[in-house]
C-alpha cells in the first residue's frame, strides 16, 4: 500500500507535517529502521498484552491522521468508546552539532544522498546522528485512563508511524528536528561548495620520464615461481539451516564440487566437466550425492536441481539411475534412441534365443518383453531396462555388457 503524501494547507510548513488515515493493514514494518522503530517501543513495553491490543488496534485502522513535528507525533486513536483520544509519542531532537555531523557525512558520500532521494536510508547515516530511538528515548503519553506504558492507544500510534517510516525515512528526519526540505537545502549547499573547492583546487603535477628513457630495452627480472598446488581440495565451511533459505545440503554439495573442479584445473588446466549441458551436470550433481534412498534431505537436492532445469524429481530420479549404471553414454541411451548399422544389434535376438529368451522384439535400438528391455549403446554396449507389466515406465537395472545375455542376466541377477 502506497501512503498518501502528507496533507499540507495553503502555507507550507515544512516542520509540520500530517498524513491522512493509513487505513487497516497488518503487516510488520518493512525496512530495517521500521522494525528498529517497533523494537524501541517493544523494548520499552512493560505489559505485552497492551502491545498486542495496540498491534490489532493499529491492523484495524483505529488511528486517525498522524501529525509530525520535531520531538512529537501526534493523533487521535478511537478505542472502545465513541471519543476517540488524543495521543502522542515524543522524541528528542537531536542538537546542531550532531545535525552538522549527520550533513557532513551524507555530502561526503553521492551514495548517501542518492539513498535519501530514493526514501531509503543507509545505515551508516543513522548510525552517525543516533537517528533512531535507543531503549527508553521513546515517551508516550494519552488521555485515555489506562495508565499502561505505553498504553494500547500508543502502541497502536507507534506501529502506524512505523508504516509512515517505511514510506519515507525523512518522517524520522522530522521527529529529530529537521524537515525534508531543510535536510536537502543543507545538503545542496554542501555539496555546491565540494564542488567549487574541487574546480580551483590546482592540478597535482605528475612525474615525467623522457621519451628516450620510456623505449629503452631493459631486461626485467623474473617472475617469482607459482604457489604450488594443494594436494588435494579443500573443505567448504558448514552452512547452517536458514528458514526460507537454501538447503544445506544442496549448499555443501555445490561448494564440494566447485571445490574439486578448480583443484582439477588447477592441476591439470582441464575442467572435467566443462563439456556437459546443464541438464548432464544436475545429473551428474545428484549421482554422486552419497545419500541413498529418497530421504528429505536427497528429495531436497532432487527438487532444487529438477526446478532449476525444468524437469519432474521423477525425471532426474530416472537419469540418475542412467548415470549410475554407465555414466554418459548410459544417460545417452535413456533419452536418445537410434538406428543402429546391421551386425552386433542383429545378433543379438539369435543370441537370446539360444539362451532361452526368445520373446524380445526389436524397434530401433531396443529389444523387449512386456516387462524387460535391453537398449543397444552407441559404445557397442547393453543396457538392460525394465517397467511393471502394461506400462511404458522404463527404468535402468543392471550392469552394461558388450554381450546382451550378459546384459540381461546381470539385470536379474544371475
């Protein structure tokens, strides 16, 4: 939700400034120096069970228009009777001296005011002048006869003016003594005399060399040898267990790998797997996860890299059974089928047989029985398959072999 700018009458003061209504919302502050806004008034809370009314007082749109000026806040808050009270939070101004200390700092730095412009506010400016309020520099104050500190009507005012905060940090500016056009007046006039001081500042004289000098031919010492190589790649740090950050093991896998990469390029000045697609890495990724089975953790893994390459769990659940049984070549034969030249492929059905399989039927580079395959390689190998019976669901088994009874009887395990 957008605020409103503030409402100003005909003769613009820009000490006094007083925005309309905020309206029902329930959200926390968003910025960093709205939630040190709450903190300050949670801290200074001496009944939790009036923070929390006043939360769901401020959630419901019980606080009417919020007036700012340096050192108050002001507004009236309709509570459980038709009057609504008046209510008020102050906070010291901050002194000249600390003021010109807070300009200083944001003219030296373009960042800085750039920031300000952009109503956000870097940490470094409000760090400078104590900008936000520390324990106890909060003092609320209302007509209700709650003698609560603060009471709900307060803390209602309070988190309403952590909205406005977040809208634009220059509210806070305010409420310490200086308004918006004020701050960037002073700002202006700082950065104007920079800039005149930077023009007739006389040019630093930089030293020369003689042409004749600068062409000689000279003979430069040798480079000094390189670092030797590490023996073997390092450890990744451990990565804590974040809410709503990414999974610890996909972290520490990654960092394992990149790890083992670069001491191989560094070692032999090849990267072992350079050549692959992004699909073949994630593959390759969740083939050497060392976890068996679909644990959390390996479900996990298998979600982030099935995400990240537009394929189902499922799928790479698949391919990695493919890598698993051949590496490259066996993750070629799950997805690419072929035709291949008369010879090896056409012995094999008679091969079969005389071991007493006859009922596989060939298409392309396949020979099958409703519940077994043998898929033929581009590497003059194997691969056996198989599916539950009426289903086309195929799924790598067993271990290559040049020969397909091999093949097979390595599929049941014979």
């Amino acid at each position: 939700m957008t605020i409103r700018p503030p409402v100003r009458g005909p003769r613009h003061d820009d000490r006094r400034r007083t925005y309309p209504a905020l309206g029902a919302r329930s959200e926390r502050a968003g910025t960093w120096w709205g939630d040190a806004w709450i903190e300050a008034l949670e801290e200074l809370a001496l009944d939790p069970a009036r923070l929390a009314r006043g939360r769901a007082y401020a959630a419901a749109g019980h606080v009417d228009a919020i007036t700012v000026t340096p050192g108050r806040i002001t507004a009236y808050v309709h509570g459980s009777r038709p009057r609504p009270y008046r209510t008020e939070l102050r906070l010291r101004t901050l002194p000249d001296q600390a003021w010109e200390e807070f300009l200083d700092t944001a003219a030296a730095a373009p960042a800085h005011i750039a920031a300000l412009l952009d109503k956000d506010l870097p940490h470094a400016l409000a760090d400078e002048a104590a900008l936000l309020p520390g324990s106890g520099d909060l003092i609320p104050d209302c007509s209700c006869p709650d003698d609560g500190y603060p009471c709900k009507h307060a803390a209602a005012l309070c988190y309403q003016t952590a909205r406005l905060l977040d809208e634009d940090p220059f509210v806070l500016l305010l409420m310490r003594g200086r308004g918006e056009q004020e701050v960037l007046a002073a700002l202006t006039r700082r950065n104007a005399t920079r800039m005149a001081v930077e023009r007739v500042a006389p040019t630093p004289q930089l030293p020369t060399v003689q042409a004749r000098t600068a062409v000689q031919s000279r003979t430069l010492p040798p480079l000094p040898p390189p670092f030797p190589a590490p023996s073997r790649p390092g450890h990744p740090p451990a990565f804590p267990a974040v809410h709503g950050g990414p999974d610890p093991l996909s972290l520490d896998l990654l960092a394992t790998e990149a790890a083992i990469r670069a001491h191989t390029l560094l070692t032999t000045g090849e990267d072992p797997t350079g050549s692959l697609s992004t699909w073949q890495d994630a593959v390759r990724l969740a083939a050497v996860h060392p976890g068996s089975g679909l644990t959390s953790a390996t479900r996990a893994l298998y979600t982030s890299l099935a995400r990240g390459t537009d394929r189902t769990p499922a799928d790479l659940a698949r391919a990695v059974a493919a890598w698993r049984q051949g590496g490259m070549e066996a993750l070629a034969v799950l997805e690419t089928p072929w035709d291949p030249p008369a010879g090896p492929f056409d012995r094999a059905r008679p091969a079969l047989t005389a071991a007493g399989f006859p009922d596989f039927r060939p298409s392309r580079n396949r020979l099958s029985t409703p519940t077994t395959q043998l898929r033929y390689g581009r590497d003059g190998l194997w691969y056996g398959y198989e599916s539950d019976p009426g289903r086309d669901d195929w799924w790598p088994r067993g271990t290559p072999d040049a020969d397909p009874v091999g093949a097979l009887t390595a599929r049941l395990g014979g």
